[in-house]
C-alpha cells in the first residue's frame, strides 16, 4: 500500500482515467525507471499484472481507484513528469490472420500488384510546410531499395506501413504543387484566429452540428461565405467532397424525376454524387455548349433538370463558360450547380470566384467551394437561396451525420475570407507568377496544356514516366512536385501538375526549368521546339497566340500588369520577384561575362551572377505582412 501511494504521485497516472491507464500501462515497466514516483513505488506499482494491492489482474489490465487520485495533494499535480526520449512504447504486433481470412488479404495485394503493373502506384510524400517561408519545405524519406517497389506488402514513409523512426531521414525541398495557392496557411491573421479560438473554445466541436457542435464561429463563417457570393445564405460542410456529394445525391428527394446533366470533365465528388443520387444523368463534352444544348432539347419540356460543372477545371486548367451556361439554363428551365473550389479566393474583385469575374453570381442556382485552397485551411461549403440551404441542412446525409469541423478552423477560415475580400495583391501577385512561369515553359519548348488560370499542367502522357520525372526532380533537383495520373486524369494523359504562388522568386522558376530541362532530356520526353537560347531569343512565341492572358479580375476591377516599381517593393516586402512585363524581364541579372541573362546557355554557370535574396526575401515576409 505504501508503494502504491507513492506511485500515485506520478502526475501521469493521474492525469489518466481508468480505461486509458489500461490502455498504457502494458509498457509501464519500461517507463518506471526513468520516473522518481515510480522508482520509490518498486516493481509492486509498475508492473501492469497488478493491482493497486498487489494482487495479479488479468494480463495487460491495471485497476486504479478513483480515490488516489481524487485525493492526491495539490501540490503534488503541479509535477512535471521526466521524460526520456530513448523511451519507446512497445508496438502493437496483430496476430497472423486465421486461415479463412487469408483469401482477403490475398485480394488486397492483388489489387496493389495490378496498380503497380501500370506504373501508377501512389507514393504520399511525408513533408512539412515551414509557416513564413512558403514554398520551403522539409522532406522526410526513408532509406529503401528499389526492389522494395516491386514487393507485395507496401514499405517506407511514403506508402501504408509506418517505417521506424531510425529509418528517416529529412532534408530541404522546393514546394512546387501545393493548392495553398497564395499562402493563407501560412498567414498572420489566419494563425492568430485559429491560436484565439483553440485557446478559447478548445480542439474540437463535440458534436455534430445538430448535436453540440454548432459554435458561433461555425455560424459566423457561414454568414462570411453567404455574403461572399451575394446569396442569402450558406452551410459548411467538413469538405468539398463531401458537400458536392451530399448535395448533389439529396437533390431527388426534392424534385422527384430530376435529370442531371454533368460535364465530361467533372470532378470524382459531384460524379459520385449523381451515381449516389439515382437520378437520370446525361454527359456532355468538356465546356462544349453546342453538346449541351443538344442534350437539353432532347429532355422533356416540364421534367426537372440540372446542369453540373466546375468553373475552373483542377487539371486541365480551363474554364467554363458562365454565362452561356446561365443562358441555357434559363431558356430550358433548368438549376445550376457551380463548383468554384479552384476559383474562391483566386478570381473576382473578392475573391468570390468566376462568377464574381463573369458577373453573374445572382444567376446561379447553387455555388460550392471549398476552405482547404486559396482560404489556406480545410472544409467545404454550398451557397445558395434560403430555402434551398434550409433544405439541405435537413435532409443532406453528409451534412447530418458527422462531427463538424472544428471552431478553431473556422475562425481561421472566417478570417481568410474577410482578409481575401479587401486584399488583392496576393491573387494578383499569383497569377503574375503563374504567367510568367507558363512563358518559360512554352518558350523552352516543354508541352503545357492550354491553361487559361493559374492551373500548370504540363503534360507526360506515360504513368511511369510521369512517376520517374517526379522522382528524378525530387532526388536530384530538391523540387518537389506530385505526378498526376489515373483515375485523377485520364490514361495517356498523366502530368505534372504545377502552381506558382505569390512566394515563389525567379530563382524557383529558373530551377524548376532547368530540373525539367534534365528531366525531358534523361526520359526523352518529347518536346515541342528546339531549345538553345539563341533559337528563343530569335524566335520569340507570341505571348497573345501562345500564351493567353489570363483575367482573374471582375468587371468592376480593372485587371493591371505588375509595374518595375511593385516588382521591387514586393520582392523586398512580400517575397516576390517576377513583373509580367518584358521590359522588366530583360533587366533582370543580366550576367556581366556572357552577356546574357539567367537563362542563357550556362544557366550562370560562370558563376558572375549575383543569386536571388531568397533567404532574406523570405524572412522579410512575415513582418510585412503582419
């Protein structure tokens, strides 16, 4: 007894209930030796087969009454416990499957084997993002073989088995994919109201919206977004994918007989959507109004109707045609659902999406979007009429039954839009970047497809190719960007899929372009026009034949080109360095041996070019924008 009450003084054991202790304790005897309350407890205490009289429990179960905790001193709480970091706690081994579920596991490696024939086995990488230095990021790898690939049971840090902690290694990368695409993750006022509401409210909802966990932050992002897209009201979801699927699936519980039209092109959450909602669908080409219409004059007159899209497509980089969608949805009588997820935040005077830009926000029936791109966090919402919010927060499955998205974030998300709806340079400065790093591409001859956003989508066309460049510019140029393959994009079609934010500096891009230059020239990916700088220099693209400009800005915001002098304030104050001008371009650097600038033949070889302030840039960053 005495022992036990000493050992009830470890304030880890009292900060623990009963079921978690049974939970920890199996591996308290390796812990007891580096804490003082156990060690005068003895071996009675910390063996977890017995109890607080010492008498044996089953094995692995320890009892501890509530008493010696509840009237442990005051004092004795406040102790902070040692902590050894050579101490590990044992790993959980499952024990060999019983013969009959062996056929089912055997299914699961099947699957795995026929995905890795084709050359598209996932690899997630493990990296962590540095807050105020966007896009540096570190990547942790684990030491493999390349036979490992070829293995049935997945290894290493980037597929589903853990590797050991021993096992990894990390180092600098350049983030040249992420879909934080102007940095709100990483943004002063987003982080001091998600640190206000943690610290305020805690972690979690509790609940589900219903049920507890409706706080006023959730209520307040929803009015944010509500007046974001001009509509009476919105309702938050935990994601994107789960609001276009639980919208789109709970419509034909209202307008029975309802016929979906979806575009080809449509992202995997609103086709899942319409499969889940039973209703007749009919598909029609990518943006090709002349197929919509077709489509639409072969449906009956009265039946109810739907026509479904994304404004900006993720991985194509297009974007469709608002207006003339609206257009026939009011010469047919049809609704329309816009899924602006790669435009909120990026287009309009605020941020409002393409529908803001075109100027037809009051003419769409519902609008979704998501918190987790330009806004920097995660969530997803739709917005709409009243009544029609109203009706899906009553009946939409996805939206009823699941916890809600936790008020810290939605304080940090509310903050975005607000901040988004006043600033412009940060989508400003993106699309810049975008646009500039589009012309390099095309200039030097690599296959960009015909992006008219922000999206870079530069084409491979092979599954393993695409996999082996992303490995190659990750292992030999510390750039790190993800292959895009299938079921994403269609076979034939994997790509590297590419965005420039308002961070990234000329010496990114020059990097970026020469890994892909090696890249293209190791795998022989075909390109589209002789390279050196002397054909470049003599034979100019044309940027209006070539490269269309892309608008971003709302008919009430005139869209301007960055001028030389904000080029030098950004570069010095906000951790940019590009202009979308040629005159600016010429003068950059200009390398006083060759001659010629950055991208000339040796790439600054000579060593005579001054580098980029990058470091300083970036560290500069913070404190301007706060």
């Amino acid at each position: 007894p005495d022992a036990m009450a000493a050992a009830m003084r470890c304030p880890f054991r009292k900060a623990l209930g009963s079921a978690s202790q049974n939970a920890v304790l199996p591996g308290m005897t390796a812990m007891a030796k580096h804490c003082p309350h156990m060690q005068a407890a003895g071996p009675a205490a910390a063996h977890p087969a017995l109890a607080a009289d010492g008498k044996p429990l089953a094995a692995g179960l320890v009892r501890v009454p509530d008493h010696a905790v509840a009237d442990a001193p005051a004092d004795e709480a406040r102790h902070e416990p040692l902590v050894d970091e050579g101490v590990v706690l044992p790993r959980t081994v499952s024990p060999p499957l019983p013969p009959r579920q062996d056929k089912y596991e055997a299914g699961f490696r099947s699957s795995i084997r026929t995905i890795r024939g084709e050359g598209r086995y996932r690899l997630f990488r493990e990296l962590e993002r540095h807050a105020g230095s966007f896009p540096a990021t570190t990547l942790f790898e684990t030491a493999r073989d390349d036979k490992d690939l070829a293995e049935d049971t997945p290894l290493g840090a980037t597929s589903a088995v853990p590797p050991p902690a021993d096992a990894r290694s990390a180092r600098p990368v350049t983030g040249w994919c992420s879909n934080d695409y102007i940095g709100m993750g990483q943004h002063p006022t987003v982080l001091g109201a998600v640190n206000d509401a943690l610290w305020s409210t805690g972690a979690g909802s509790g609940g589900t919206r219903n049920i507890s966990g409706t706080s006023r932050w959730h209520v307040e992002l929803e009015r944010e977004l509500a007046d974001l897209h001009r509509t009476e009201s919105a309702l938050l979801f935990t994601s994107c994918y789960v609001c276009n699927e639980a919208v789109l699936s709970t419509l034909p519980k209202m307008f029975p007989g309802l016929i979906i039209l979806s575009d080809a092109m449509n992202h995997a959450s609103m086709i899942q959507g319409i499969r889940h909602s039973g209703a007749e669908r009919h598909v029609y080409n990518h943006n090709d109004l002349g197929h919509l219409r077709k489509v639409l004059e072969s449906l009956p007159a009265d039946a109810p109707k739907l026509i479904a899209f994304e404004s900006v497509n993720s991985m194509e980089g297009t974007v469709a045609p608002l207006e003339e969608i609206c257009d026939l949805a009011d010469e047919f009588g049809a609704m329309t659902f816009c899924d602006e997820v790669h435009a909120v935040g990026l287009y309009g005077d605020r941020g409002a999406g393409i529908a803001e830009r075109d100027g037809v926000l009051g003419r769409l029936t519902m609008i979704t979007g998501t918190l987790g791109k330009a806004y920097g966090l995660m969530g997803g919402y739709v917005a709409g009429s009243a009544a029609m919010v109203d009706a899906m927060r009553l009946q939409a499955s996805g939206f009823i039954f699941t916890t809600s998205i936790p008020p810290m974030v939605a304080a940090g998300a509310a903050a975005s839009v607000r901040h988004l709806k006043e600033s412009n340079w940060e989508r400003r400065i993106m699309h810049a970047n975008a646009q500039y790093l589009k012309r390099m591409l095309v200039d030097a001859g690599f296959p960009l497809l015909d992006s008219v956003s922000h999206i870079v989508p530069l084409l491979i066309g092979d599954a393993r190719k695409a996999q082996m460049a992303s490995d190659i510019l990750l292992a030999d140029h510390n750039i790190y960007v993800q292959p895009i393959n299938f079921p994403t994009v269609p076979r034939g079609t994997e790509r590297l899929r590419m965005t420039a934010t308002p961070f990234h500096t000329l010496t990114h891009m020059r990097a970026l372009v020469a890994g892909l230059e090696d890249v293209f020239n190791r795998l022989d990916i075909k390109r589209s026009r002789a390279c050196p700088t002397a054909i470049r220099e003599s034979l100019p693209l044309s940027d209006d034949e070539h490269l269309p400009v892309v608008r971003y800005a709302g008919p009430s915001l005139e869209q301007e080109s960055v001028s030389d002098e904000e080029l030098i304030q950004h570069a010095r104050a906000l951790a940019t360095a590009l202009v979308d001008d040629d005159a600016t371009d010429a003068a950059i650097e200009s390398c006083p041996r060759c001659g010629e600038r950055v991208s000339c033949q040796s790439d600054g070889a000579c060593g005579e070019i001054e580098e980029d302030s990058d470091s300083v840039l970036q560290q500069q960053t913070m404190s301007a924008r706060s």
